[in-house]
C-alpha cells in the first residue's frame, strides 16, 4: 500500500489526473506498472536473518553491536 501512495504522489499523478479528469488514464497506467513498479522488491543487502544462517550463530553478537 504504501508503494502504491508514493506512485500514486510521486510526479503529481492523482492530482494531475482529479484536476484534468482523468483517472481512467491513470488507471490504465497503473495496470501497466504495477508488476515493474509497485511490486518489485529493490532491497540487495542481505538480512541480519540471511546472515545469520550463511555464517552461523556465532556472530549473532556482532551483529548486535
């Protein structure tokens, strides 16, 4: 959802498209976008879970730190 908000600010579209009347436009956008946009994960770093299994509990304390 956010994503969606932040698409939806980003530009101006919802504003842009309410103002001129043409939401139908936006929605049509939208649909195209969506699986590239919204849904695509952008996170490349791994987790502190992902870590942990890869290298083994034994820096569970550096990682605190």
């Amino acid at each position: 959802m956010p994503k969606l908000i932040n698409w939806l600010k980003r530009q101006g579209r919802f504003a842009h498209a309410m103002h001129v009347g043409t939401l139908g436009d936006l929605f049509n956008a939208l649909r195209r976008v969506l699986p590239k946009v919204l849904c695509k994960q952008k996170r490349k770093r791994r987790t502190s879970r992902q870590l942990l299994e890869d290298y083994g509990y034994y820096m569970e304390g550096t990682l605190a730190a």
